[in-house]
C-alpha cells in the first residue's frame, strides 16, 4: 500500500515536472547569456556579416512606427532604414511592387545578400495585396541597393503569411514557408518560377494555436491563432529540409523530392509520402542551424533553447525568463546564437490591438562554440 502511494506520488512529481515545461519560467537567469542590443521597440530578425555590419527587422507589433529593416550602428545605437527611407515608407498609396509593405523576416543569404521577406499583407491577418505584393527582395551589402525583386503572387493566396526563406545552393532553389494558408513555396532562383507543394498538409497545418508564456495566442476578433508552416532550415550538407508550424512538431524530407517536384505535378501532389517526423518541438519563435547540423528551436512557452541534434534528439542548450519569445535566431562568425527576444505574443496582434510589450526589449547572444552552416551564411 505504502509502495503504491509513493508511486503515485512520484508519477504526480513527475506530471508537475513535465507540466512545468509548457509554462511560463521564472526560474534564475543564466549567466551565459550576454545582453548585444538594447532596444525601445521589438526585433524579430536580426544578421551579421563577417565585418560586423547588423540589420534588424522591426516586428512593430507594439504599435510604433517606423522603418521595418534597419542597418544598426553598435556604436552610436542608432538604425538607419535599410535599403533607404523609400522602400520602407510604405503607404496604402505606394506601388506594392517597390516598397516593403510587411516583412515578416529577413536574412543574409548564402550568397551575401541581404533576402527581405515581404508578405505583402499591410498588417497581420488582413489580405495580401496580389499580385505584386508579396516578394522576395535582394539588397547587395556592397552597392545598397536593391538587385533583385522574386514576384511571389503567383505563389500566394489573399490569407498567406510569406513567412521565411531558406536556400540550397546546390539545386539553385529556395524553399519559403507559407504561415497564413498551409504550405512550402519551392522557387527556382534562377528562372523565378515557383510552386507550392505540401498544401494542407499535417506537416504545414496547425492543429493546435500556438502558445506563449503559458497561454494559447487569439487573433483579432478573439479565434485562436494558428501559425502555419513557419520555421524551416536545410541541413548543411544540403540532404535535408526540417520544417514545422509555428505550434511546433517538425518534419522531415529529403531536399530532392522537393527540387523534383518542382519539375514534376505528379510527383508534387504525393509528396507527403515523402515527408517523416524530425522532433516532437514545443511551440517556437525561431530557429537557427549550426556548421554541425543542430537546430537551435526557441521555446515561446517556457524562456528556453532547446537544441535538435541531427539524429532528432532535443536536448537544453539555455533557459532564462528574459528569452521571451525569441524570434527567428542567427549564428556569427564569432559561434554566437543571436536570441531577439521579441515578446510577439504580448503585441497588438495577439491582444485585440493592445500592446503589452514592456520595454526595453533586449537582444541576447550566447556561445554555442559552432560557427553557421555555410550554404546557409557566411
Ligand atoms: C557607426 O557610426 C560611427 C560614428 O558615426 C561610424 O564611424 C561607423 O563607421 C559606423 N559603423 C557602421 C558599421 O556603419
Ligand atoms: C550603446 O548601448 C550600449 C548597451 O547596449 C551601451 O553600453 C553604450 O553606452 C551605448 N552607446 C551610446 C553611444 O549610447
Ligand atoms: C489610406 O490611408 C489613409 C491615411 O491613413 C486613410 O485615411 C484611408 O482611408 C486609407 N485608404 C484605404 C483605401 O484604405
Ligand atoms: C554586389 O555588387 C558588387 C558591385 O557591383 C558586385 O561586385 C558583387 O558581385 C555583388 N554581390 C553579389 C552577391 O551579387
Ligand atoms: C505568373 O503566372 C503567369 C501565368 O502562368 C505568368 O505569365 C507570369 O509570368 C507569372 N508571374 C511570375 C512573376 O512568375
Ligand atoms: C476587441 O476589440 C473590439 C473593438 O475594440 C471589441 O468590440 C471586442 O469586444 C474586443 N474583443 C475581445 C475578445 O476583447
Ligand atoms: C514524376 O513523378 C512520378 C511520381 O513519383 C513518377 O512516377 C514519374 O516517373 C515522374 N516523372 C518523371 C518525368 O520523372
Ligand atoms: C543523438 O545525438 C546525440 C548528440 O550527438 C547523442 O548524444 C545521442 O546519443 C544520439 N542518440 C542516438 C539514439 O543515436
């Protein structure tokens, strides 16, 4: 009898134990991590080049207004509009095709551009404005300007969310996550055709809302929010595309169904056969992948980092109550995590149009002794 209660106590310590995982963490801060950027308004992009040069992507979830992508300046803490002033001055007057209506992410690619993710929806949840509004912008960090512009209307719906891109050298093709209607967009970046494969799927569909702090996230008007397909890399050998719904459970496939399938409809419509389950992921901000193939995934519920070993093991790399919603990470030259704490699910979308972002928001680093996957940046 004695056995048995301690046993159910000790099932109960370990139902409390995993319980506490999905909550909110007020746990001590950790000592490891450094603050790099202090900021009034949030940031859920951030990229560095080997130089030291750093673009930001305002999220403006708090309200404020503002250039979206910023060039930062660590010595004078001040963000200059990035391109330039134009492209980020967007009103519902401007052409679509040459202003940044919404990015939702941005990155240094593999070929040392600057890539600008532009949903071409003018606020979270409202329509895509097609067909010239959602795109793929390259800046070049040399000239500053502008060098390409990838149309991406023939890809998208009026609910899309362009959410994230992600490149394979090796087959010219990048791969963008769709989080507004359920899919992956494959586009070849030499031609700029593009298709959408994995429609509907369980891997690109949310079957539950995403959460944060402890607490399911309501659009506008009071549903729950559900992200589709969001956070997404390629493995450093090219061999792999890992990708997920914002709620988490990541997926697997081979990068050459997808570049396959590009070519061939037959093909694209049983790609799911193709697919299989990476790591059973927690609802997540962002993600990173290192030289070494692990996945860096943030935790929006419980402040943590969790690390997705290329076998699929997940084990702790951090856990501090200031990794409040980490937003897409980054990896330098110099082995730092970048880790935006960009507190999305307090901001105006998640709140009925208030915000409860406090202020100041921080950016934070931490050294995970690996360098980038180089096809991903340098
Ligand atoms: C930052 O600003 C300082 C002072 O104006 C300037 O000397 C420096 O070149 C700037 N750095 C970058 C990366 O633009
Ligand atoms: C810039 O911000 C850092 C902290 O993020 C601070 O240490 C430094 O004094 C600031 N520099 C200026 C010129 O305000
Ligand atoms: C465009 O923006 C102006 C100023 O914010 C607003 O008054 C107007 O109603 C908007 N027009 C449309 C079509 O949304
Ligand atoms: C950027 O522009 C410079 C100057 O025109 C050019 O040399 C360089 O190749 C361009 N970079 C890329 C990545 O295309
Ligand atoms: C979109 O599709 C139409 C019809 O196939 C084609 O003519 C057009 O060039 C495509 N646009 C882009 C930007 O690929
Ligand atoms: C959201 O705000 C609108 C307008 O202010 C209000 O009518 C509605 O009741 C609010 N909904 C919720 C769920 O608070
Ligand atoms: C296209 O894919 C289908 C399904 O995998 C396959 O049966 C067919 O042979 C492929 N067609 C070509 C031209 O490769
Ligand atoms: C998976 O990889 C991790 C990290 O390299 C390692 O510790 C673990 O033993 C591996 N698990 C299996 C089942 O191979």
């Amino acid at each position: 009898m004695l056995s048995r209660l301690l046993s159910a106590a000790c099932i109960l310590v370990a139902l409390k134990a995993n319980q506490s995982t999905a909550q909110s963490y007020h746990g001590p801060e950790d000592p490891r991590i450094e603050i790099a950027l202090t900021l009034e308004h949030p940031v859920n992009g951030i990229s560095t080049t080997p130089a030291g040069r750093l673009f930001i992507l305002y999220a403006r979830v708090d309200g404020s207004t503002g250039p979206q992508v910023a060039e930062y300046n660590r010595t004078t803490n001040t963000s200059t509009a990035y391109p330039n002033e134009q492209w980020n001055s967007y009103t519902n007057r401007s052409d679509p095709a040459t202003h940044l209506i919404r990015t939702n992410s941005q990155r240094i690619g593999p070929d040392g551009n600057l890539w600008l993710v532009d949903t071409g929806s003018p606020s979270f949840g409202a329509p895509v404005i097609l067909p010239n509004g959602p795109k793929l912008v390259v800046v070049n960090l040399t000239t500053n300007e502008v060098c390409r512009v990838y149309n991406m209307g023939n890809a998208t719906l009026s609910s899309s969310l362009l959410d994230d891109v992600r490149f394979n050298p090796a087959s010219n093709m990048a791969y963008l996550t769709d989080a507004g209607a359920p899919g992956i967009i494959i586009l070849n970046l030499g031609t700029g055709d593009t298709r959408r494969v994995l429609v509907d799927d369980p891997s690109t569909s949310a079957y539950m809302p995403v959460s944060a702090e402890g607490k399911l996230l309501h659009a506008t008007g009071g549903a729950f929010e559900h992200i589709y397909a969001d956070q997404h890399e390629v493995s450093p050998d090219g061999k792999w595309y890992y990708y997920q719904p914002s709620n988490g459970g990541m997926s697997m496939i081979e990068t050459k169904y997808l570049d396959l399938a590009f070519y061939n409809s037959t093909l694209a419509q049983v790609l799911s056969q193709y697919r299989q389950p990476y790591a059973h992921t927690p609802s997540t901000g962002g993600t990173a992948i290192d030289a070494d193939g692990n996945t860096y995934v943030s935790d929006t519920d419980s402040q943590r980092i969790i690390t997705v070993h290329p076998n699929g093991t997940m084990t702790l790399l951090v856990q501090d109550p200031r990794l409040l919603w980490v937003d897409a990470m980054w990896i330098d030259t110099q082995k730092r995590l970048w880790m935006p704490a960009a507190q999305l699910n307090r901001g105006t979308p998640f709140n009925n149009g208030t915000s409860y972002v406090v202020p100041p928001l921080r950016v934070f680093t931490i050294d995970i002794g690996i360098g980038p996957s180089p096809i991903d940046h340098a």
